[in-house]
C-alpha cells in the first residue's frame, strides 16, 4: 500500500485534518489500548504533525514531533500509530525514520528523546536509542525514557 506522507504545524490543520487525526489517536490509544487519558494536550500545538495518507486521502497513520524545551528539553516524538489496516506493512519504520530525519533536519546536532512503551524498545534500539531512566507506568502502559545521541561531545 502506498503511502503519502506529509509535515504539518498546528496552525496549518485544517478542521478536517484535525477530526481525522484526533479520530485516529482515540482509536488506537483509547479504544483498542484501553488508556483512558485526555489525548488532545498542549503539546498538539507546539508540534510537527506528520501524516500518513493512502492515494484517497484516509489518514492511516500519524506521529507528532514536539518542539524542543517542551516536553523535553530535547526535541521529542510520540503519538506514533499506524491504524490496523496497515500494521505489519513496515509503516511504523517509516514513521520513526522521518520523526529522526525531521527532527535532525529542524534541530541540527541535538538529541532526541522518546517516552517509549517498554515493549518496543527493541524496535526503538534498531534506530539507535537506547534506555534512559527507569521503567515507568503512563496511564497503565509501562514506558521507559530512550534518548537518541546525535550531539557531538565539546571538544570532539
């Protein structure tokens, strides 16, 4: 299946943009999840919001990537989702190498940050992060803090 993808501020949703992405994250967080949390936060506004779209437009996958000295004091992304018609096709790949490529491409030579949940971090390490902090419980998901290093050391 292919698909488009696409870079967004929030400022630049449209309404309909907007209902199919925060459709999308209840479906996944909330319902096939069972997190019961307040989805739509402050962070939506201070984000990029890429979109994965088929050829007719439906919105089938989707991330944010939030400004640094927001959520982190590193640029950070997370809301990473594909809907169920396209797992197991390579898409959250995909989502993960632009979230790394944007977010070096905006904020050159800084780390970034993810609050993962724990049964991923393999598939996170593949990208090159690895665990920072102890496991933790997010609205009954266990997480962990990953970090992937790009900044160069003073005086390398």
């Amino acid at each position: 299946m292919e698909i488009n993808w696409s870079w967004q501020q929030f400022s630049d949703i449209s309404g309909e943009e907007m209902h199919a992405m925060l459709a999308l994250r209840q479906d996944v967080f909330v319902v096939e999840q069972r997190c019961l949390y307040l989805d739509p936060d402050q962070l939506d506004k201070q984000s990029w919001h890429l979109f994965g779209r088929t050829k007719d437009q439906k919105l089938v996958a989707y991330a944010r990537l939030n400004f640094p000295n927001t959520r982190y004091p590193e640029p950070s992304f997370g809301r990473v989702l594909t809907s169920k018609a396209i797992r197991g096709m390579g898409a959250g790949k995909k989502i993960v190498e632009a979230c790394i490529q944007k977010s070096l491409q905006e904020y050159p030579n800084s780390d970034v940050r993810i609050s993962a949940q724990a049964h991923l971090t393999k598939f996170y390490a593949e990208f090159g992060f690895t665990k920072i902090g102890d496991p933790y419980d997010d609205h009954g998901i266990e997480h962990i803090g990953m970090i992937l290093r790009v900044s160069k050391p003073m005086g390398d």
